[in-house]
C-alpha cells in the first residue's frame, strides 16, 4: 500500500558502514550554549550524520548561531511547540536514519563520541545502547552513572540512563509510538520503559560519550519529577499484569520495591532541597532532633563528591566543625574543598575522629574499610541515615 509504513531491518545492515544516525536538538533561547552542541555535532568524524534542530521560537539570538552553521545542519525549523517531549517528536517524524539520539541544547558530545558508538552499534545486537555522561556542575566535573544500571530489570524502578546518552534504533519509534507528552518531565523515561516491557533489548556501556552543563531547577519540579517517574514505573507494571506478562508474586514484590525506593529517594531529595534552601538553621526543632544523632562538635566526612559536599552544608548549618575529609582517591588527596583537606583514610586513628560517611555508592565498602582497621562502630555514623531524618522532618512543607 503506498501510505504503509516501511520499517527497515536494521540488522542486515550492520555488517555495513553505511547506517545513519539521526541526531535531534531542541531548544528554545539557548544563545549562551547551543554554539558549542553544535560543533560537537558538526566535528563528530563519522561521516553519515544527520542533524536536527528544532527550535521552539527564541528570541534571543539563538535563530542568528543556527544559521551561521545551517550549511552542516540537514534541516531545522524555528515555531512554537507544546513543550520538549512535543518538539523532540517533531524530530523523530523529521528523521530518516537507521539510529536515533538526542543531544539538548546545553550538552554537548566527546571528540569523536559518534565514531565509537556506531561502532558498537554495528557489533551489537541490542536494539537501545546508553551511556554515561559527564555532568557539569558548576566548576566540577563527576561521571554520572545510575546506582542500579548494572541490572536493566531496575528500569522498571527507575529511569536509569539520561537521555543525551540513549542511541535508539528508529524502528522502535515506527512500531510503538513517540514520546507521549501527557508527561512534562520524564516521557522519555515512559518511552524507554515501554520498550523494555515489549522486549526491546537494552544494554549500558561504561563509557563516558556526552557532556551535561546541571542547570538549575526549582524544588517543585524536582519533586514532580519524582512523582512522575514513579507514576511511570507503576502504569507500567499495571500493564504488565493486565497483559498477563507478569506473575501475581513478580507484580507484588515489584510494587512494593518501587513504593519503598521512590519513598526514599523522595526523603533523600527532600533533604537536598532543604538543606540548600537553609531551612535546618532557622528551626530549632529539628535542630535539637539532629544534634542527637549529631552529639559531638567536631566531625570528618569520608567522601568528598556530591553527598558529602551537601553533608558538609548541612554540618555547618547546624555549627559543627569538619575537621577535614576522608577519601580513597589519590587524585583528590592532598587538596582541599572550602579550605579544608582531603586526606588519605590510611591516616585515620582510632578514636581521634568521629566519621560520617557520606557517598552514594560505596558506604557498604567504607564501613568495611573502617572495621578493618578496628575503628568502633560507634566512631562512624552513614549520612544516608541524617538526611532520611531530615527529609521526613521537611516533607510536609514541600508536599
């Protein structure tokens, strides 16, 4: 028929050098950053790009930079659109290559990102391929990578892997639908889940590709997000039940896995929020609750990336000193954050320091670490258990 829609079968070209990649950029009055998107598009060596912008009507001098590189751009367009994921899918039905990817209009690609991805893609059989990004906050610079990607099962907990890292055979966009924009925040997340519940095979490479500049966000949409996403998970496990795909036990088990975590990530996150937003200092209340926890005046924090830098507010906020911080990383040892050092945990001494360990993924290792050269339990306390404290104290007054 001529209007039916032909999907190719992307595996008989993967012995070929010839596949496509689509690459989608949206943006709307992005003037400061979106020079530097597209030249890392346009200096990408592999040869068989095609490059979308769309644009949502800015204003701001942002439409002058896309036309001084329009000569390296396959199409662009420049109108009002009904958020990101609406715009996103503009590009989707503009593009024609066999792969599909989304680079944001502050983020930006590795030298050379598309050359190595292609390549995996042509020796692979999985039908998503996602990587890890760089996230940029600020003057610092930390490898994001999802505590629970090692297993792909834990997508249908949460979403795993931010988009800009996420290169999607197109097909998958033909046979089950484009991003569904009843959800402002986290459609690409109900997207990718929708594929992995119908089988799509998706696998995670250790291996940094994208740039991503943190930008800031307001506590509200923070929190949204995570409603959402945990919204996504459960509508997607209620399909799974009612497409008798799932046992009754596996559906159980699985609800209950993703009330639990999504009610603790919501705490950690209401922590963030609160203790960036100095609520702790103005209320005595929780402040005599903490300093139960917290009953000495001097501490050192063991991790210095993003927990223990928010441990660290939160221990001044409260006016407690940090004597210095703890960390296994030889490239951070011997300077310092705020003035403070950063030592080598050989040269912790029992019973001179009381320890918080503050890190998102090792806290299991550390305290074994810490047993290991017979410190007490009582000298290290994990900030996990302060700031689900904090965030059950805060909870109300963000909800």
């Amino acid at each position: 028929m001529e209007n039916q829609v032909q999907i190719r079968d992307f595996n008989d070209h993967k012995n070929k050098n010839d596949l496509k990649i689509s690459i989608i950029t949206v943006c709307l009055n992005c003037v400061k950053t979106i020079e530097q998107t597209i030249k890392s598009v346009v200096s990408q060596k592999y040869s068989n790009i095609e490059y979308i912008i769309i644009d949502g009507g800015s204003t701001d001098g942002t439409l002058d930079i896309i036309e001084r590189y329009q000569q390296y751009i396959t199409f662009w367009i420049s109108e009002p659109d009904r958020g990101i994921y609406d715009a996103m899918n503009k590009g989707v039905n503009l593009a024609s290559g066999d792969i599909v990817a989304f680079l944001n209009a502050d983020d930006w690609y590795c030298n050379n990102a598309i050359q190595y991805v292609m390549s995996d893609i042509m020796n692979d059989n999985a039908s998503i391929i996602c990587y890890d990004d760089n996230v940029h906050y600020g003057n610092s610079t930390r490898v994001w990578r999802h505590k629970l990607v090692d297993h792909v099962d834990n997508i249908r907990i949460d979403m795993l892997y931010c988009h800009q890292t996420i290169f999607a055979e197109r097909r998958l966009f033909l046979k089950y639908g484009n991003f569904n924009i009843k959800y402002a925040i986290a459609a690409d997340y109900d997207w990718i889940l929708r594929m992995y519940n119908n089988g799509e095979v998706i696998k995670h490479k250790n291996f940094v590709v994208v740039n991503f500049r943190y930008g800031g966000i307001s506590s509200s949409q923070i929190l949204k997000a995570k409603r959402e996403v945990k919204a996504i998970s459960l509508e997607g496990l209620n399909r799974l039940k009612e497409h008798g795909k799932v046992s009754e036990n596996y559906y159980i088990d699985l609800q209950n896995r993703i009330f639990n975590y999504h009610k603790k990530m919501e705490l950690n996150c209401v922590s963030k929020l609160a203790i960036n937003d100095f609520l702790v200092v103005g209320n005595i209340e929780v402040k005599k609750k903490l300093e139960k926890i917290l009953n000495s005046s001097h501490y050192s924090i063991f991790g210095c990336g993003e927990l223990g830098e928010e441990c660290y507010m939160l221990l001044k906020q409260l006016n407690l000193t940090v004597d210095c911080f703890w960390d296994n990383n030889l490239v951070r040892q011997g300077t310092y954050y705020d003035g403070i050092e950063i030592r080598n945990p050989e040269k912790i001494v029992q019973g001179e320091t009381n320890i918080i360990i503050s890190t998102c993924y090792h806290s299991d290792e550390i305290k074994k670490q810490l047993r290991s050269m017979k410190l007490d339990e009582k000298e290290y306390i994990d900030y996990e258990d302060i700031r689900q404290r904090v965030g059950m104290e805060f909870m109300n007054h963000y909800y």
